[in-house]
C-alpha cells in the first residue's frame, strides 16, 4: 500500500492523519477535534478537553503519543496521536452531533485494516476504487499500481541496505527526483502547483518516460 496515502484518510470531506504505529492505527487528535467541533482554533479546544480529562482520571500520558505526522507545510511534525480505545474516550467529552457517526466510521477504519493485514489483495482494491472515483482511467490505475510495487521494492531494499530513518529515505528519493527531472520533490511539487497532494498521483505520461 502507498504508504502517504496510508496516512491520511476522509471523514465527511474533512482530512484525518493516522499512522499504523505498535501494530494499530493512531489517529491526530487535532484533526479529530476539528472534525466534530469545527472550532477556529482545535489546538486550545484540545488543551481544554485534555485538562478535563486529566481531572477525571485520564491517563494522557499513556493514552496520548506524539508521533510524527505531515503537517500542513509538508514537514514532518510531532502531533498528539490516540488509538481508537483513547479516540473513543476523548469523543466521549466533545458534546458534538457528529460523535455518533464518527465512532461507527472509525470502528470501521479499524476493521478494515484488519481486513487488509489478512488479505493484502483487499488494500489494492479499496485504493483501485478511491482512484476510479477521483476520475483516473483503468489504465492509470494499473501504471499507478505499478509504481506503487516497485515504488516498494524500491525501499524494502534499502530498509534491507541499513536505511532506518524517513530523512534518509527521503534524500535518496530527492536524487532520484533530481537526476530524473532535475528537480527536488518539493521543487517538482511547486512546478506542478500542487501543496500537500501526492505528486505520483499528477504525474502524466511524459513524466513516467
């Protein structure tokens, strides 16, 4: 599975960031919080909710985890994260309409990744749907799920050569963007006019000669 797209997925039109982290998914509180609050300013909804919580018992320290996420300026920032068990307990002091909806699509985000680890076919499928859905042709898709195979191989095989952290992953990745198109990632991103999507998904057919 393309593991930026991994990251990030869609409630309602709005963006949640998650991150598959000690073999369960961890989701951006922030992001949860603006969903079913829409506050102007979820960061200090958040502060107020966590020192409730606190108040009552919740264990933040251990519920609560800060792991890097993309940020809306593309950079990795560390970002206060929950697994669906503290997800729930942190909606169940939001007073929100939305609250209800949301924890039976989170069950199901849940269940369907399990669904995947056991049958990786299924993953391909689901993102063959949210593709066709986007509009991309048949073709694109099996040219997209291509790249995204040997896109894999690709960093299997310097995870096997020693690579450990995701800043050198991505300089090496930059090399081969630059020796391609003589330009960064980022570089590329800007030249195509794009800001936090994923360029693989807007290259044409000239850039994959």
């Amino acid at each position: 599975m393309d593991k930026e797209k991994d990251e990030i997925i869609v409630f309602r039109g709005k963006n949640i960031r998650r991150i598959w982290h000690e073999d369960k998914w961890f989701f951006s509180v922030i992001d949860i919080v603006s969903v079913l609050t829409e506050s102007t300013i979820p960061k200090r909804y958040w502060a107020d909710i966590k020192a409730k919580l606190e108040e009552e018992g919740f264990e933040a320290y251990d519920k609560i985890v800060q792991l890097k996420l993309i940020a809306e300026d593309g950079k990795l920032r560390e970002t206060d994260c929950s697994d669906t068990e503290g997800i729930f307990r942190i909606i169940q002091s939001i007073p929100s309409k939305k609250a209800e909806p949301f924890k039976r699509w989170l069950a199901r985000v849940g269940y369907e990744r399990i669904q995947e680890i056991e049958n990786p076919e299924l993953a391909q499928e689901r993102m063959k749907k949210l593709y066709e859905l986007k509009g991309y042709s048949k073709d694109w898709i099996d040219k997209r799920l291509r790249g995204i195979a040997i896109r894999q191989n690709l960093t299997d095989e310097w995870k096997n050569r020693g690579l450990k952290e995701e800043i050198e992953y991505a300089i090496l990745t930059n090399e081969i963007s630059k020796a391609t198109f003589d330009k960064t990632i980022e570089e590329y991103k800007k030249f195509k006019g794009l800001n936090k999507e994923n360029l693989r998904d807007h290259m044409d057919e000239l850039d994959r000669l």
